[in-house]
C-alpha cells in the first residue's frame, strides 16, 4: 500500500440525505482518530445533499458525484474500489458515530490480525421509537451462529479489513438486494474471523424511510436465501419453510404446534450431522447451542402439555446441554403433573 495512504477510509453513501446529513458528516469529522479520508459516494441526490457536503472545507472528504442514481449496492461497490486505507470504516447517511469510535474499532484491528470484520454495540434512536442499547456477541463462534438466522453485525458500525477485500475480489451482490450486507459478511467469514466491539460506539437512526422499515418483504426474501446458502455451505439444503422455522426457534418462538415440533426435531436433527461432518461450524459449540435452544423451547411451550421432558430427550443430541439441577427438577415435576 503507498505509504501517503490514510490509516483508514470511511466511506459513506449518500443519497437525498436531508436534515441528517451535518450530523452524520460533524460525527466522523470530529473523531478523536485523525488518520482517515472520508470517501462520500453522492448517488445522484435530488436535494441539497451535494452543496452540504460541498460546504465542509476538510480535505479529508473526497466527494464522488456517480454520473447518475446507480442504487445503493452500485454505490458501495464504488466505495469499495476507491477506499485506499488499510481499514474501511462504514457509515450511513443519517447515523451518528460516537467520538471514539474510529479509534477503539481501529487499534482491536490492529491488535487482532486474525479478525477482517468487526461491528459494535449501537443505540437505536429514532423519533418515533423509545431508544434502545443492542448488544451484539463479540465471539465469532456465537456470530456465525446467529448468521445462520439474522445479520449479527449491524452494517453502519461495520469495518473492514480492506486486504481481506482486495485478496478475495468482495463486493456487495445485487443478486441479495435489501439484505447486501448480511450476504457480505457471510461471504467474507469464510476468509477471517468476526467480532463486534464491545461498547456502543454508534447511534442508529430508525425512521421510515430506513431500508430496513420500507422493503421488508424483499429484506426477508434476501435473507432467506442468505440462510439457505449458509445451511448448504454446512451440507444440507434447507427449504425456505424449513429457514423459516429455524427463525422462530432460534429468535425465539415457544407457540411451535405438535406437527411443527417434528419438523423442527428432524431439521435440528438433520442439521447438527451436517455441521458434525462439515465443521461449518464449531461442532461442539453448535451442538451445545442448539440443544440448549430446544431445551428451553420444549420447556415454555404451552402446547407440549406434560410431555416436555419427553420432548427434549427426543432430540439425538440433548445430552450436549446441561440444565441446570433446579431446571431439570422442575422439568420433570412438571411432565408429572406434579406441583413445582
């Protein structure tokens, strides 16, 4: 890398951004790290995004006007060939980074080479909402698990390794529109380790016109098949019934009808063989996982009756979970119809 390179790149898509584009641009400008370019991609704004932008005399902003509106994933493929840091910090249009943030998610990377993605903690705010703190795991295990359901690194706290990017020829896949960035952290996990800093290091604005509110019906399309490409990589096709199921135990759901408890049994059973054989991942961990999940799943489902002990123990591997002594006694007292 030319030794004139910044340290990192944040790189920013903007398109008719509005009232929230000072704040979000004042959040990166007034981080306590300095060593950056902020690359802004405006993808043929309408509005006065441009002459925003334009009115900061920083010359670490680097504005790129597309020829015409290409559409987020075409954006962020741009940003992506024309980010020269050697880590490439994501932001959105109407978030807020914390002051700190660039610095502590830059010096973990530094300090851990074996990690090529890392998001954080984040607050979501919004107008409309009562603000909330998500805390992601930081563990990679527990990350790849929770991909097999939902994205588990939130795409505005997101950095990446740029050399991981490079190496390997990622981009953003049109073919997975409204859920690009889950598809890519999938896809980059098979080269590096994941993790999420530790600490809530961005706000995340939620309102109606985020992607997330607007195209929710192409979002679980995409997601689905993000699922589906994941279970395949572990050696067993899923079905999107079948990805649909694994969603509500895994989010969790305790409402599971007779006929869906055996569809879901025979799929977790079909699944933790797969895994066994292919590693996809962590054996042990996923066994673990899973078991404990149907453990709590066969304990608060109504519709089990007193049959719930007998319902755990039906799956092939429920000794990889250890309840608790007071857990399992009141299990069994329970399936006996005995007072707890």
């Amino acid at each position: 890398m030319n030794s004139l390179s910044p340290k990192v790149s944040v790189f920013m898509p903007v398109y008719n951004a509005g009232s929230y584009l000072n704040v979000a641009i004042d959040s990166i400008l007034n981080q306590t790290f300095t060593d950056f370019e902020f690359v802004i991609v405006n993808d043929g704004s309408t509005d006065e995004s441009e002459s925003i932008i334009l009115s900061y005399n920083d010359p670490r902003i680097r504005l790129v006007n597309n020829p015409k509106n290409l559409g987020l994933i075409a954006s962020l493929n741009v940003g992506l060939e024309i980010c020269k840091g050697e880590y490439i910090v994501r932001m959105d249009q109407d978030d807020i980074s914390l002051p700190e943030r660039i610095a502590l998610q830059v010096n973990f990377m530094d300090q851990n080479p074996n990690i090529g993605l890392i998001g954080s903690w984040f607050e979501d705010f919004g107008d409309q909402i009562e603000s909330k703190l998500v805390r992601y795991s930081t563990n990679d295990t527990e990350i790849r698990i929770r991909h097999l359901y939902q994205t588990h690194i939130s795409h505005p706290t997101a950095v990446l390794r740029s050399s991981i990017i490079r190496e390997n020829n990622i981009r953003f896949d049109p073919e997975y529109v409204h859920g690009e960035d889950y598809n890519c952290w999938v896809t980059i996990s098979a080269f590096c380790k994941l993790s999420n800093y530790p600490a809530v290091l961005v706000r995340k604005r939620d309102h109606p016109r985020n992607i997330t509110n607007s195209f929710s019906s192409t979002m679980h399309s995409t997601c689905t098949k993000v699922k589906q490409k994941q279970f395949t990589a572990m050696g067993s096709n899923v079905s999107q019934s079948e990805a649909d199921l694994y969603t509500r135990f895994a989010d969790p759901d305790w409402s599971f009808s007779l006929d869906e408890m055996n569809q879901l049994l025979n799929l977790l059973n079909r699944l933790n063989a797969a895994n066994k054989q292919s590693k996809f991942i962590q054996p042990d961990e996923y066994a673990r996982y899973l078991a404990g999940k149907w453990f709590h799943l066969c304990f608060h489902n109504k519709n089990l009756g007193r049959s719930g002990w007998n319902w755990f123990k039906k799956l092939v591997f429920h000794k990889h979970y250890q309840p608790s002594f007071s857990s399992s006694t009141r299990f069994r007292l329970r399936n006996l119809g005995l007072p707890l």
